[in-house]
C-alpha cells in the first residue's frame, strides 16, 4: 500500500507541477506569450478520448501495472520532447506532443486509482480510498508551488524537467502493482440467469470483503460492493468493451449519478480555479496572491481527507458526494463579496469540500464499478472531469473580464446545477436490482 502511495503521489505531483512549468516555459523559449497556454490546451483537450481508450486497455491486460507503467514512460518522453522542441523547431510540433501527451492524462489519475482495491489491506478501502484521494490534494500542494520554485531558480526548462523526474519515480510502483484475481470459471446453471449486461453485474470483489459474509445485524459498510457474483469474460473485441464500460457508467444509476455530478461539479472548479488570479490582484493586492488561494484550497483539501482518513467508520459517500457538492454552491458566493475574510474563507471551504468530494466519488466507483470494467470507469470518469474542469476555465476566463463576481456567481451556478443533477437522479438501484445477500449494501 505504501509503495502504491509513493508511486501515485509522485506521478500526480509531476503531473500538476507539467501544466503551471510549461506555462512559463513556453513563453521562454519561444517568445509567445500564449504558447503556454496552448500547450496546456493540448494537454487537455485530448483527455476525453484517451481515457475509454486506456481503461480497455487495462481492463484487458493480466498486468495493468505495465501498460499502467508505458504509460507514465510516454508521457515522461513526450514532456521532454516538447521541452527539446520548444525554440528549436516549429512549434505546431510541440503542440502535436502536447495534443497526444493528453491521450494518456487519465493514466495518471484514473488508471492509478482503479488499481486501488488490488493493493488495499482487508476491509480497509474506504481508508485507503481517502489516503488515495489525499495524493491528489498533497500533488495540488506542491506541484504549482515546486514548478514557481524551481523556474524562479534554475529557469522554466529546469521545472519541466522536474515534472518529468517526478514522473519517471512513480515507473517502478506502476510497474509492480499486482496482477487481478483469477477469472472464475464456468458460471453454474443457476446463475446464468443473470442480465448478461457487465453494468448490472456487481463488482466481485464483494466475496472479500467482509460485510458481504456478515450476520444481517452486522453493520454494512457504505462503499461495500452491490452483491458477489461471477465475472464476465473480455468482450469480443475493443469496440465491444468499450461499449459495456458506456453501459456501465450509463445504466448503473449510482454510478451515472455520481459521475454526472462530479462532472458538473468541475465545470464550477474550474471556473472558480481561473477567478483566484484575478482575485488576488482585486482583493489581496497582487495576482501571485491568486496562487496564494490555490494553495490554501489544495490543503484545506489535505486537512478534509486526513480527518475523514481517521474515522473508523467512514459516512456513506453518496451522502458526502451531495453534502460537499452543496458546500461547493457557496464558495464562489462567499468570494464574490470582494472582501478578504470572505475570499479566505471561502478559498478554505471549497478545499474542505473538494477534498471530500473526490473520496466519496472514488468509493462509489469502488462499489458500483464491475470488475472487469473497473479501469474503464474510473478513466473514463477522470477523461470527463477533465473536460468539465477545462470548460469552467474556458468560459470564466473572458466573464471574469467582463465582470468577476458575474463569474463567481456563474460558478456557484455550476455547483447548483451539480447539486440538482444529484437530486434528480435518485439511487434506484434498490428497486431494480437483484436481492442482496445480508451485509450487502
């Protein structure tokens, strides 16, 4: 678990610390004021299609450490060779790396991610599953902090030379993480009744764990999976896996709620994301004030995970999932006052939120995704955060100049409409799923 850990942190910390280097590298090297951000444009832009594309591929292998590994090596390669070609060669060139360096952002979170219950101690995911989200906070911590650090030390190349490193550490955790469980073998005539739909098909990894074997009085654990069963064969072809891991997300309401929301969700973080320059310079007297406020989010984030890290027994995530949605709705409202006790608390509550958020989603994507197509959801879902995230950035960025607290507004918007996604989609699965054994949740 602690290699997992190390590996997952390094990689993601790389990750965040690559986008805010090649922004000052760009410019740098080429002259362009805006080739940073169209390098991490392309970065981003991609992400949607590569994450499907990679939970197949690691759904289908009997090691997802290794193509979990290539992975994290092209990324490593084509972040170096855009640093190479920046100044030297065209730079259409550099954008082409960037465009396909984004294919394989999902790897870094998603990919990661899935693995988790492969390496967690027994009955311990749901802690695992908050430390797991917790890299994500620490990575936000210290990369955009690590990359100002070393580009105002040693240059702009110099921090996305670092990024790379850091990326290059976490080879040897992705390459060792361990091989799944056996496939069963033929499925009983009693249970070939069963939908043949993988997304009805729970996850089996319920037979492990220990809520599925206890009495009916034992209490239920809230990231639990739905009920054991057996685990269908790959699909005939990629096409065809790709199309139950849709199903999956799309028809398994709990799943599809959780995914939607979290999506919509990141329309407004993204949003709110790009108003903490802006409001550092309005506000607090400077846009490096902005980065200020970031940075404070991401460990307002830490602090909410390590305390939900601690409790013996974690909350239901679906609960947590809407509770930290609906604290989200207020942040940008506190911050469009123009005040600074309200921009920090606000700033403080919306990491307190965030943080939360991501481990509720992690654990209903434990709970609800099929084993088979485990990689898929959990990429697939990064691939469609990542989008969201990069939408709220894109259209706060011209309304925010326009008008700041317009944009603020926006965003708590965007948390709203989150939050009524999540109300309007109830958790059904209780009606329409076969019985569950005693303990099942």
């Amino acid at each position: 678990m602690g290699c997992y850990l190390g590996g997952a942190a390094a990689a993601r910390a790389g990750d965040e610390m690559s986008g805010p280097a090649l922004l000052l590298a760009g410019p740098a090297l080429t002259g362009s004021p805006s080739s940073g951000s169209t390098l991490l444009a392309g970065i981003m832009v991609t992400a949607a299609a590569g994450g499907p594309l990679f939970g197949v591929l690691l759904d289908r292998s009997a090691r997802p450490g290794r193509p979990l590994a290539a992975a994290l090596a092209l990324y490593a390669a084509a972040l170096t060779a855009i640093l190479l070609c920046l100044g030297r060669l065209p730079f259409a060139l550099a954008v082409l790396l960037a465009v396909g360096a984004g294919l394989l952002g999902p790897a870094l979170s998603g990919g990661w991610t899935s693995q988790l219950p492969r390496v967690a101690p027994p009955g311990a995911l749901p802690r695992a599953t908050a430390l797991d989200a917790m890299t994500f906070s620490l990575a936000a911590l210290v990369g955009p902090a690590l990359a100002g650090a070393v580009a105002g030390a040693a240059g702009a190349p110099a921090a996305v030379a670092v990024s790379i490193a850091l990326i290059g550490l976490a080879l040897p955790a992705a390459w060792t993480l361990p091989a799944p469980a056996p496939r069963p073998g033929p499925v009983p005539p009693a249970a070939r009744s069963l939908p043949a739909d993988p997304s009805a098909l729970p996850s089996p990894s319920a037979s492990r764990c220990p809520s599925a074997s206890a009495s009916p009085s034992a209490p239920p654990s809230p990231s639990a999976p739905r009920s054991p069963t057996s685990v269908p064969p790959p699909g005939p072809s990629v096409l065809a896996d790709l199309t139950a891991g849709l199903r999956a997300i799309v028809r398994n309401r709990p799943l599809a709620r959780a995914t939607a929301t979290s999506v919509v969700s990141c329309v407004g973080q993204g949003a709110l994301l790009t108003c903490c320059p802006p409001l550092g310079t309005a506000v607090l007297g400077g846009p490096d004030r902005g980065a200020l406020l970031l940075s404070a989010t991401a460990a307002s984030a830490l602090v909410a995970n390590a305390a939900l890290a601690r409790r013996r027994r974690a909350p239901r995530p679906d609960t947590v999932l809407l509770g930290s949605t609906l604290l989200l709705v207020l942040a940008p409202l506190l911050a469009a006052t123009g005040r600074p006790v309200p921009l920090i608390a606000a700033v403080l509550l919306a990491g307190a939120a965030e943080g939360p958020q991501l481990t509720a989603l992690f654990a209903v994507r434990h709970r609800e995704a099929p084993e088979r197509l485990r990689g898929q959801v959990f990429t697939t879902g990064a691939s469609l955060k990542i989008t969201g995230f990069a939408l709220g950035a894109a259209f706060a960025g011209p309304l925010a100049t326009w008008s700041l607290p317009g944009a603020l507004v926006a965003a708590a918007g965007c948390e709203a409409l989150a939050t009524l996604v999540f109300v309007c989609l109830p958790d059904t699965a209780v009606a329409t799923a076969s019985p569950r054994p005693p303990g099942a949740v």
